[in-house]
C-alpha cells in the first residue's frame, strides 16, 4: 500500500514534470503559452539575483579595476603627453620647413633672376622697446654680412644692417622711425621717400610724393634703388591712405607693408648683386 | 652687503628679461618698461636718491644691451626713480594700489623725458603718434604688471633684503 502510494506520486510528479516540460517549450509557433507567465512570475526574482551577482562581481573586482585602470589612466596620460609634444615639434618643423622652402624657393627663383646673391638668417632677438623698430639676426661678418646690406624676405623688404659682429648683426626694420627707403610707385614711377613710424604699430608713410602725380590706394610701393642703400625693385607695401602733407606741397601716403613684422624669423641678406 | 647684492641681481634680471622677454609679450605695439618697475620699487621704498642712483645704473644697463643711445634710459629711469622716491614719505607704500598709481605716474613721467631727448639724438616723432603710440600705452602695459610683482617685492622690502630704509 505504501510502495503503491509511493509510486503513484512518482508518476504524478513525473508526469507533472513533464506537462511543465511541455507547457514550457518553444513551440514552432513561438513561445509556449505558459513561458510568459512563468518568466513573468520569476523575473522579480531573476532580476534581484542578477542584480545582487552583478554587484557582488563589481564589488569584487572592483579594486582590481581600480588600479588597472589607475595604470591605464597613468600611462595613456603619459602616452598623450609624449604625443602632444611629438605633434607640436612635428608641427614647428613643419611650418620652419614650409617658411625655409619659400626662402629656398626665392633665392632660386626671384632673387636669382634678379641677380641678387642672399644669405638666410634667423631672427634671435628683437628690439626690447616701445619707440624703435630693430632685430637682431644670427648671421654676421664671419658670413658676409656687413652693414648697409638690405634685409629682405620673399614677402618684401625688412630693412637694413646698421651693424655688423662677428657672429651677429642688427638690422633696422623700414617700421623704425630711423629708417627712410627711397621708393617708388610700382606702375606709375612716381617717387617718394617710406619712413617709419614709432610704437610697434607697423605701419609706413611715404612722404615727399609729388603733387601733381597722383597716388591711389591699392598701388604697390617699391624700392627706387637710385642713390639708396637699398637694393632696386623690392616691394614694401601698398598703399592704404593718400592725403596733402602739412606743407601742402607734396602728397603723403600710409602704406601697408607686405612684411609683418611681429611674424619674422627667418631673413634675408642681400650680400650681393650680380651684373647682369 | 647682502642687500647690494640682490638689488644687483633683481636689477640684472629685469635687464635680461626686458631684452629677451619683453619684445614677445607686445600688445598692439606697445612693450612694458621691465625695468621700470624695480625702478620705481625702489624708489618708492627707498626714496629719491636711492631711485635716481639705481634707476640711472640700470637705464644705462638698458642702453648698453639695446645697443641704443648710451644715457637715453638713464635720464628717464633716474626721472622715474627720483619721482618714485617723491612719493616715498608723502603715500601709503605698502598699499599695491598706490604702487600701480606711482608706476603710472613716473612711467608717463619717464617716457616724457626720453622724448625730447629723442629729438636731441636726432630721432624726430610726430607728438601725437608718440603720446598715442608709445607713451601712453607703455605706461599702461607696464602699471598694469605692478600686481604681478609688487606684493613679492614690498614683502623683500619689509623684511630687509633690499637694505634699511
């Protein structure tokens, strides 16, 4: 009776099992019908357990993480560091490079038509004042250089060398008050003499323009050449303002100069001129 | 003694800032007197003819390595340490606000003598472009650096580095 009983309830939950087999399969027509319920039923407590497991793994592995990623963070920062500084020195080169090609462009080019024979320098120093307008360039007479020479770069005129080492040179930039170039209207050759102006401001007047040749904003002013320190045909700048000087006599300009001067760094000599 | 030394040293800084740094830190032109400041400090803390004699030294310090016209920035400096020492028994010194006023007053003042010396040399600028262009900003850009400085300078003076007063 007993053994009877017994087995009789292993077949019940046998076959109770098995209807819950059933019931629960995926079918071909998708889920069975109880599968949602029954997930429904246990997700609450699916949801709690993973949540618990998921947080007992962080809270585990959390301290390990902690210094992976402490020597991740160290390293990819010393990475980006290393990086940063290799783009900006890529960088630098990149522009000494493109500013050295248009120097090298021009001493083959322009200046080689023109006759001229030019030495490069780099800018090492500037004038450490508000009124005058001087650099100090890395070339001196050790390489030809001397004073008087015209300074140049393949935008247009710098200035002049008023002063000469060994190893060094100062040169007296067309933005000091010092500095007078004679010059000349490129397309109509009316003459006039470019002064500079104090106070950094870098900007040029040309004076002594006569009256009755007139100047017109846009006009581009380059060296005269005659009777001058400076080489012929070198252009400065372009004229952005006319007006009758104090006198009346004469005509007085405000030119542009093509060069900028807070920008220079490397120069050109003019240490030659070749006969044509 | 010690003191002599550090005024050497501080004046011998400003100097090689003023012809390595002070170029690159232009706005719209204009450049701070770098050497002004310790000028006027000293003036301002040790009176007149401590500003005068040290302002002279190192203004011609400044023509010297600017390779300009020996005696130009000497004149101007002693102006500016003289006027600087004026103000030494008369203002508050310890106050930054009154040392930035001083620094404002004897750089115009400064920068007013070194223009007609610059006539005397040869060197003519039209008035206007030179009060617009260089006198007035000069002074501005260079008062506006006293809070940079002045604190750490007045501490040095208070506690006797610079010499007694």
């Amino acid at each position: 009776m007993a053994a009877g009983k017994k087995v009789f309830l292993l077949v019940l939950l046998l076959a109770l099992t098995l209807y819950l087999m059933r019931v629960s399969a995926f079918g071909p027509r998708g889920e069975a019908p109880a599968g949602g319920a029954v997930r429904d039923l246990l997700a609450p407590l699916q949801q709690g357990l993973t949540w618990l497991g998921e947080g007992a793994r962080k809270a585990l592995s959390f301290p390990v993480s902690l210094v992976h990623a402490s020597r991740r963070a160290e390293e990819l920062s010393r990475r980006v560091a290393a990086l940063e500084g290799e783009l900006l020195s890529a960088r630098e080169y990149r522009l000494e490079n493109e500013r050295l090609k248009q120097l090298l462009d021009y001493k083959s080019g322009p200046a080689a038509a023109a006759g001229l024979e030019v030495r490069a320098a780099a800018v090492i120093g500037r004038d450490p004042g508000s009124w005058f307008a001087t650099i100090t360039i890395n070339r001196g007479r050790a390489h030809g250089v001397a004073e008087n020479m015209t300074v140049l770069t393949p935008r247009g005129l710098v200035g002049r060398v008023i002063g000469a080492g060994e190893h060094s040179a100062t040169v007296l930039l067309i933005t000091d008050p010092r500095s007078a170039v004679g010059a000349l209207i490129q397309e109509t050759r009316t003459p006039g003499l470019v002064e500079g102006e104090a106070g950094g401001t870098g900007r040029l007047h040309m004076i002594h323009i006569p009256n009755d040749q007139p100047v017109q904003e846009g006009q581009v002013v380059v060296t005269s050449g005659t009777g001058s320190l400076f080489v012929k045909g070198v252009p400065i700048g372009q004229v952005t303002r006319v007006k009758r000087d104090s006198t009346g006599l004469f005509l007085e300009a405000e030119v542009k100069p093509f060069v900028d001067f807070n920008r220079l760094e490397e120069v050109l000599v003019v240490t030659g001129v070749r006969s044509p | 003694m010690r003191s002599l030394f550090f005024l050497g040293a501080l004046f011998g800084l400003a100097l090689l800032l003023q012809v390595t740094l002070a170029g690159m830190i232009s706005l719209w032109g204009a450049v701070p007197d770098l050497v002004l400041l310790p000028v006027v400090f000293h003036g301002l803390w040790r009176g007149s003819r401590e500003g005068a004699l040290w302002g002279f030294a190192a203004g011609l310090g400044k023509d010297f390595l600017c390779g300009h016209y020996l005696g130009l920035s000497a004149l101007s400096l002693s102006a500016a340490g003289y006027l600087a020492g004026w103000a030494e028994s008369r203002l508050y010194k310890e106050s930054t606000a009154v040392a930035l006023l001083t620094t404002l007053g004897c750089s115009l003042a400064s920068q007013l003598i070194y223009y007609p010396l610059l006539f005397f040399v040869g060197v003519k600028v039209p008035l206007v472009t030179a009060v617009v262009r260089v006198i007035l900003p000069t002074a501005v850009y260079s008062a506006a650096l006293v809070p940079l400085f002045y604190p750490l300078f007045s501490r040095l003076y208070q506690r006797g580095w610079m010499g007694s007063g």
